[in-house]
C-alpha cells in the first residue's frame, strides 16, 4: 500500500485498491479507510490522523461461528468410535490473542503451552468457542 505523500498531513489517504473511503473527520482531520475481507470476515480499517501517524484497527463478524459452536455442542454424539472429533472452533483475531497467552503458535515456538490452551479454552469465559460438552 502506498501513502500520497504530497496531501496534506489530514488529506493522507489510502492509494489502494483494496481500501475505500469509510469516514472522514473534517474538524479532526482524520480520515478513515476499510477493507472487508468476506472469507475470514476480517475488517480492516486504516486510520490516517492530523499528525501523520496512521493507525490500524481489526475487527471480526463471528456470529455465525459461535452459532455454529453452540449447535455443534449441542448434537455432539460423544468420542467413540471416532478418530478425530472437533473440540473448539475459535474466531481468527480471537484466536491470535489465545495464542500469545499460551506462549506462540504449536510446532513453531518453543515457549507455546498446549495445557494452558487447554486451561483457558476450559474457562467459563470461553465456552463459546467449544464445539463438546464437558472439558477439552
């Protein structure tokens, strides 16, 4: 992506394709890009402030994914019989989060703690994204 460095600090804008115009802030002097990513269902939204820094919020529809979790769970027909069953399904931006609190990505580093996964996909607090009854 590239920055039109000859605008003027609050007319800094997105040269992309991939980005357009969502809101801008005249008396702020802001203005504010987004891109819609209709596969993960990832929003990405560039933020262009009076002072030249430019910042960048995600954010995630995951209503169809814990809807899908809770049906899962609820039909769930038990582990026998079975060679793999699925134990959670987790949003993406949420997921990136879980895995700095458990230490890194699994096979990759070396800090990462399959038991404090487990530990907080175990939590009340994230019971939406399992797909079983009972404990991971």
């Amino acid at each position: 992506m590239q920055v039109n460095a000859n605008a003027a600090p609050h007319f800094i804008h997105a040269a992309s394709p991939q980005y357009r115009l969502y809101a801008r802030d005249a008396a702020a002097k802001t203005s504010t890009y987004v891109k819609d990513d209709p596969r993960t269902q990832i929003r990405t939204y560039l933020i262009f402030e009076a002072d030249g820094t430019i910042k960048v919020r995600k954010s995630q529809r995951v209503d169809a994914v814990l809807d899908l979790n809770k049906d899962q769970a609820n039909s769930f027909s038990g582990y026998r019989g079975k060679d793999w069953v699925c134990t959670s399904r987790v949003p993406l931006l949420e997921w990136n989060k879980l895995l700095a609190a458990s230490g890194g990505t699994p096979g990759v580093d070396a800090d990462y703690d399959r038991e404090k996964m487990r530990k907080i996909l175990n939590d009340g607090d994230y019971r939406a994204f399992k797909t079983v009854p009972g404990r991971v």
